[in-house]
C-alpha cells in the first residue's frame, strides 16, 4: 500500500511539487467507502467507486489552490490533509466502521494462486503508471513541466493542466491504497494512513526521483519501497526497538539525497 501510495507521490515529486495529504485521502477514502457499504447499504463497487471519486475530489480540490490561487504546495496540502482528518472524525466520532459486506475482504485479504490479491493490484498500478509516464504524450509534459516549468510554458504546454493531473491521480492513488488498507484490516480506522508521507516520499526519492522535480521512475519507487519495508523488517527480526525505526528511515531519505547530490556534482 505504501508502494502504491509512492507511485502518486512520484507523480508530484517529478512536476516539481509534493502531496502532504496522501495519507489523510487514504484515510477518508477508507472511511467513506465503509460508510457507503454498512450506512447507505450500497454494493461494494459503487461503494469503490464513492471512496476513488473522493480521492479524485481531494486530488481537485489541491490542484485548484496550487495552479489557479498560486499557493505553495507545501501550505496547500498541509492544510488539507488537517481538513480532511477533521473530515474523519466528524463521520466517525473516532469510531472505526465495521461489518463490511464479505465480498469487500478479498480486496485486502484474498489470494490469486499463491500471490496475495494487493501485490497484484500494486503491480497493476505500477504498470499503469509506468506506461502513463512512459508512452504518453502527457508523461513527456509531466517530465517537463518539472524540468523547467518556463520553457515549457513557452513550448505551448499547458502546466496549470498537466499539475491538475498530477495531484488529481495522487489522491486517486491514495484512496485505492486506503481502501485496500480498510478490507485487510476489516475495519475502516479513523487513523488509518497516518505516517503515510514520509515513508511515500522516501521510497520514490532512493528510488531516484529528483527532489527538484523533472527526474524521476516509477520502478525505482517500487524498489525503495520494498527496500524500505525489507529494512524494517529486519530491524524487527533482529530486535532492535520500533523506536529507532523513524531515526533509520529518516537517515535512509538524507544518505540517498546526498548520494544524489554528490553523484551530479561529479
């Protein structure tokens, strides 16, 4: 879920930007999707859809106050990501949402062969992605916009366009994390998705994604995810305090910048 979080969180890194409220939309998405189901007794698909269509708006809702109000990104989604946990809570009370519909765990929990079912859904986001990047006409805009966003206004892109895209199918990437994250837990928390920034912007930048936007890979992020994950697993193996798990993760993030830094330097 992380991985797939980053996938989005590259998207923003690459046009120059980044997505403090990744983890408050997933949460959200959760929440509302469980709420459609048990509350509105609607059918697990259109319950799906109601959560990826809440990430969309979050998404939307960002992008209008970055491209159209000329707000920095670092206030915008900061601000929003306390707005859309107040959200949480108000629908919850703090209560998490219980009792889903059977079909709804396959989502998180099922199986296709020995493959559990949110590996599959990551890498199917990924190829996504990847080929959204790779092969469209948009992705080389996305590229560019982050590169020089000047000249390629100047070239007849439309950035304010190519932005709203971008953080649009970051909070979408968001809400379908949150959700898978609601049916493996079987429940839809009210804190689900906290502690989700970090670890989202420290797997795409060891994976090579450029803090200053412009470079970036959405195979290298699913790589530092996965580095990420089998690191602290380690550390958990080995019996080292989950305490000191933030302190080594955070150093990752800074060596895997100065690493960068001193490679373009040379």
């Amino acid at each position: 879920m992380i991985s797939i979080v980053a996938m989005g969180q590259t998207l923003a890194l690459i046009v120059g930007g980044f997505d403090l409220s990744v983890g408050s939309v997933a949460g959200l998405a959760g929440i509302l999707t469980g709420f459609s189901m048990v509350n509105w007794g609607l059918p697990l698909p259109l319950s799906i859809m109601v959560g990826i269509s809440v990430g969309i708006t979050c998404g939307l809702f960002n992008a209008v106050l970055i491209t159209k109000v000329g707000i920095n990104p670092l206030i915008v989604t900061l601000g929003s990501s306390w707005i859309f946990r107040g959200v949480i809570l108000v629908i919850t009370r703090g209560y998490p949402i219980l009792e889903f519909p059977s079909g709804f765990y396959f989502l998180g929990q099922g199986y296709l062969g020995p493959v559990p079912l949110p590996v599959i859904l990551m890498l199917g986001a990924g190829a996504l992605c990847l080929t959204f990047l790779s092969l469209t006409v948009l992705g080389r805009h996305i590229y560019a916009v982050g590169g020089d966003e000047v000249v390629a206004y100047l070239s007849a892109i439309d950035v304010d366009r190519v932005k709203i895209i971008v953080y649009t199918s970051c909070s979408a990437l968001a809400a379908f994390a949150g959700i898978i994250l609601a049916s493996r837990l079987s429940s839809a928390q009210p804190s689900a998705g906290q502690g989700w920034v970090l670890p989202s912007i420290a797997a795409a930048v060891i994976g090579g994604t450029k803090l200053g936007g412009g470079e970036g890979r959405i195979s290298g992020t699913i790589l530092g995810a996965v580095l990420i994950g089998v690191i602290n697993n380690a550390l958990i193996l080995v019996g080292v305090s989950p305490y000191w798990q933030d302190i080594v993760n955070g150093s990752i993030v800074i060596a895997a910048v100065l690493v960068d830094i001193v490679r373009r330097g040379k």
